[in-house]
C-alpha cells in the first residue's frame, strides 16, 4: 500500500502522538493525586534543576527539547510557586536556577510517582522491546534533527 493511501491507525506518527497525550493525561492525574500543581513539562524542568542545580536557562532548554519562550513560562511559574529559584550568573545576563526546599521536597513526593508511571506505561513490554523502543525513538529524533 502507497504511504500515501495508509489509514490513520497505521501510520506510526498518530500512534506515537497518541502515547504522548496519554502519557500527559496519565501523568496529570498523578500530579493531582498527590495534590501537587505541576504540569509535566514544570516537572522535567524541576527534575533537570534538580538533577544539575546551577543550570543556566539556555542549557536548561537544550537538556528538556523546550524553546527561549517556553522555558521562560515555565520558570515563571515555578518561581511563582517557590519551588526554584533564578541567581544571577556571572555575566549578568544569565541566570544559574537551583532549587528550593520546597522544590526539593516536591521532588522528593513526586520520584516514586513518576517511576511507577513509567513502570505502568511498559507494562507488558520485555526490557528488551524496552530498550528496542528507545533506540527506535532516538533514530526518529535523529532523522528529523
């Protein structure tokens, strides 16, 4: 059959957009089970701060595949909700982020979460197809960097 001609359920791109926002939804859910007010695009931006404190934003946006403006909100708002915070760089124009108590202790709540949300979404899945499954995904990423 001609690409051009596949139906939808077959074509590999609408399943994957598919994995994501359910992926988003599911990881929503947790956030609010725990009471927690994060998106997950405010959580990988916590976590990677977290992971690297003194990150400046342009490396913060390269590490989590965000754009300038993107990162922008989402550090607002996570200094709004005193979970990081923004010092000043050496160079005046740039910020070094760290995290907060507060932010730590989020962090702290949300990590057995987040590995069982990852555990749920391979269920049934080999490491093996794991493992197959990121190697696929990176060639992707690779194919349209």
């Amino acid at each position: 059959m001609k690409e051009s001609n596949k139906p939808l359920a077959e074509v590999y791109f609408y399943w994957l957009d598919r994995a994501t926002k359910a992926y988003k939804n599911y990881a929503h859910q947790m956030f609010r089970s725990l009471g927690i007010d994060l998106t997950d695009d405010q959580w990988m931006a916590l976590k990677r701060i977290h992971e690297e404190s003194g990150i400046n934003q342009k490396s913060l946006s390269k590490a989590i595949h965000k754009d300038p403006a993107s990162i922008t909100r989402i550090l607002d708002n996570l200094v709004k909700k005193e979970l990081i915070v923004r010092n000043m760089g050496a160079d005046r124009r740039t910020f070094n982020l760290s995290v907060t108590a507060k932010g730590n202790q989020i962090v702290a709540q949300v990590i057995p979460a987040a590995v069982k949300a990852r555990a749920k979404g391979l269920e049934g899945m080999s490491a093996t197809e794991g493992k197959q499954l990121v190697e696929m995904l990176k060639k992707i990423q690779e194919n349209f960097s």
